[in-house]
C-alpha cells in the first residue's frame, strides 16, 4: 500500500488552491488537528496540516497548507473525485478508512457550521462568531452545504444559499488581513462588504518545534443573486463590440454609471477603513524607499521579458517621480489586490470581497499599511483588461473594434475617478506622481504574469506599458 504521505502528495498537487505546482517540493510531514467529531462518530472529521518542502539545500521554504480530513469505514458514494487515499489510522485503532477532503463531505461540514454558529472552543481550535449591528442573518442549522467551483487560492462552500464559508488553505502564522479588515467593517456596521458571521483560528505544529497560529476559515452572508464585476463589465464590453457603429455611451449596456457608483463605494470603504484601523504617513524617505523596490522589480522583469524593455526608461521616470515627491503621503489599510473579480453587483449596489491582499506576497506584507491609490490603480487596469481580453480573444486585428476598446476603458476609467473622488473629495488624479508610480508597477507585475501564464495576452500590458512610457507603438 502506498504511504499516505505519497497519497497526500498526489491528492494535492493536483488541487487548484495548491500554489507549489511547478517547483521541486515534497510533502514530508502531516499534523492533525483535535478531532471535531465525537468518539464512535463515522466520518471522523479533524483538519490535517500538511507540510511541504524542497530538496536540501534550496531556498524554497517550508509552506504549511490546511487539509481538512473526513475519515470513512468504506468507499463514500460520490466522494470519489475528493479521495485522498486509504490507510490503517494509528489514530482510530489501526482501523483501515478511506480519507477525503472533508470540505466536500456534506456529512463532515456540519462541524464546522456548528462550529461557527456556538463558538465552539476545541483544544488547539476556536470558533469565532461575529455580531453586526443589526444583524438579520440567520442560518439555519441543517443548512447543506455545497463547494464553489471559482476559488484558487482558497476552498469556498455555501450553506443553504444564506452563508459563505471560506477555508484558508495555505496557512501562515499571525492574523489573516481579510478576516481582520471584514470583521472590523462588519462590527462598524458597513454595508459596503458582505456581512461577517464568524471565522476559526487554530494552531498548528511549527516546523523545527513550537506552535504557530493563525486564522483558517471565515464565514460571512452568502450574496444571493449578485453578479461579479468581472462579468458585469465584460457583458457590457459584448454590448459595445456587437453594435457596428455606436460609441460606449451611446450603447445600451454602457457600464459607466456602473463605475461611476464602483468609484464612490471604493471611497466609503477606503474612509471607513482609516476610522476603524487607523491611519500613517509615509515621508519622502518611504517614497524614496518604494520608489527603489519598484525600479528593482522593473529591472527584473525586464531581464525576464525582454519585449518591456522598450517601455523601461519611461516607467522608470514615473518611480522617479514618486521618489522626488514631497509631498506626504497618507497610508492606511487598503484591499491590496483590488480587481473587477474582487467586487459584487448586488441589488443593494456594489460590494467589495476578499481583503487578503496579494496571495504571492507574505503576511506581513498584505497588512501593511498601504496608500487607497494602489486599490485605485488595481481597478483601473481591471477596466483595461475588460476591454482588451475580449478584443484578443473574439476581434483580433479588427482596428475599429480596438479603438472602441480604448474608449471603453477610458470612459470607465475616469467614471470610477469621478465617483472616488465625490465621496474622498480629493481627486487620485491629482496625486499623478502617486498614481502613475502604482500603475506602472501594476504593469511590471502583469508582464511578468502573462509572460508566464497566457503569452497570448502579453500584449495587453505592453500597450499600456508603452501609453504610460510615451512610447509610440
């Protein structure tokens, strides 16, 4: 029989939420939680840590990610497709049991809606319930749950079309940004994110000895009937290329009312974020210091795509810009990987999700304070992207199609401006020096991404690339 750590290992490697595809890691090591079913309970439910590796001597480090684990006494039906493996269980008495992925075990996830709802507090596990003012929500304690297909990173599962449960699967040792900005949104009493119902925090075995902790699953509202922007504006973006003559505001699916209202509850949230949590100012001298980091990335990616370095002088001057900026800059917690698929249409009005950050960079990074420009900067070049995608992929060559995918993007670009700036009442197109720096930074991160992921769109930053520069192309 192969040893459940290779049958780990191969159940992993093939899952989306796992970020070590492509490298040379190994799974060497798995811990387990206390369990969270009784004794005598079939499935036995516990949340499994599995530790990865790379070879000796590599710089990889070691990365913890989180397994929830239901243990059977046969072969579920239609669980296949979540089977870990099968193995004799030292913990159950050297029971032989097939293991799968509890998240898609409708008979193991009750565990954790209990868990939630009555704050359970388990040795090494506590749930966490969260109350907003005002609150209506209720989930019913039977409600069945049924698992996202749209996440990566994470694992997201729906109880009874009323909450959203979202399982954290690489963990990291300290207080999970979302959960941190969400929770204080909630108990505030925002309506511009969707209501916070709980979240679980649970410890773990530290590699090389200790314990680290940190948060390894959020519930909030489920929100029914929502539409993410994403595919909000890209319908729009149809609208527009379908019609043979007709410019963006002049087609019934025009979406920059739309933006115009994005803009404003991006501003409420970033106003509500500095009185929850607080506010700092970054001095020339931290202008001075990012505006390095950014140069360095621009190299680097030059180096790694050579098709930028046309487009390198002309980026370079906006982080030049930024460098000579005397002005101070206000820094504050912000989303930190703010996008049109990091929004809900919903029939209450827009409502900004997933305040994690960037998933590449590390947890102290994704809560450092930060300026609301670099969120602006995000959704502007996601208004791009709407544009653009949909002209490689059904208009290529078609010139006067391309020309309306630039109206379109600028014509929303500026509607979110306008609507940021009515609520802020300071315009972020104002803070050029600011603004121009985030967006080329944006950029370098895109190339870099599409370089390596979808060379086919590489082309969509380095048009933007070469508008920013002032390169003719």
């Amino acid at each position: 029989m192969t040893s459940h750590l290779d049958q780990v290992q191969s159940f992993c490697a093939s899952q989306r939420w796992f970020g070590e595809k492509g490298h040379d890691v190994v799974v060497d090591a798995m811990a387990t939680s206390v369990w969270l079913s009784g004794d005598g309970v079939w499935p036995a439910v516990r949340i499994g840590f599995v530790y990865c590796s790379g070879p000796p001597g590599s710089d990889i480090p070691i990365r913890v990610y989180q397994l929830p684990l239901s243990y059977h006494q046969a072969p579920a039906e239609n669980l296949s497709h979540a089977l870990i493996g099968d193995w004799e269980e030292q913990d159950l008495g050297d029971t032989r049991v097939w293991v799968y992925d509890a998240l898609h075990d409708k008979e193991a996830t009750p565990y954790w809606l209990d868990g939630l709802t009555n704050g359970r507090k388990l040795d090494g596990l506590e749930f966490h319930p969260v109350h907003a003012p005002e609150s209506t929500t209720i989930v019913p304690e039977d409600a069945q749950s049924l698992v996202l297909t749209v996440e990566q990173s994470n694992t997201s599962l729906v109880f009874g079309d009323v909450a959203l449960l979202k399982v954290f699967r690489r963990l990291e040792p300290g207080s999970n940004p979302g959960v941190e900005i969400e929770s204080a949104l909630t108990e505030s009493g925002s309506e511009l994110v969707p209501e916070v119902l709980g979240s679980a925090r649970g410890s773990w075995p530290r590699a090389g000895g200790g314990t680290d902790s940190g948060e390894l699953a959020m519930m909030t509202a489920f929100q029914k009937n929502a539409t993410d922007g994403w595919s909000f504006a890209t319908s729009s973006v149809r609208d527009l290329y379908a019609e043979a003559d007709l410019h963006a505001a002049e087609v019934g699916g025009d979406f920059a009312g739309e933006s115009h209202r994005l803009g404003a509850s991006t501003a409420q949230v970033h106003a509500e974020l500095a009185k929850a949590l607080g506010t700092d100012v970054w001095e020339q001298d931290k202008l001075v210091e990012h505006a390095a980091a950014m140069q360095r990335r621009l190299a680097a990616a030059v180096a790694a795509v050579p098709e930028l370095a046309p487009y390198a002088e002309g980026l370079g001057r906006a982080f030049a810009n930024l460098a000579a900026a005397e002005q101070p800059v206000l820094v504050q917690r912000i989303h930190g990987d703010f996008h049109l698929g990091q929004v809900l249409r919903t029939i209450d009005g827009w409502k900004l999700i997933d305040f994690e950050g960037e998933p590449a960079k590390s947890l102290v990074e994704r809560r450092a304070l930060d300026t609301p420009v670099k969120d602006v900067a995000g959704m502007l070049r996601s208004f791009d992207y709407a544009a653009r995608s949909l002209l490689l992929t059904d208009h290529e060559g078609d010139q006067q199609i391309a020309y309306r995918a630039s109206e379109w993007a600028s014509r929303n670009q500026q509607a979110f401006c306008d609507g940021y700036a009515e609520v802020a009442e300071s315009d972020p197109r104002q803070q050029s020096a600011l603004l121009d720096a985030f967006l080329a930074d944006k950029l370098i991160y895109e190339v870099l991404y599409e370089a390596r992921n979808r060379p086919t769109w590489l082309r969509i930053p380095l048009a933007a690339a070469a508008q920013l520069a002032g390169v003719e192309q």
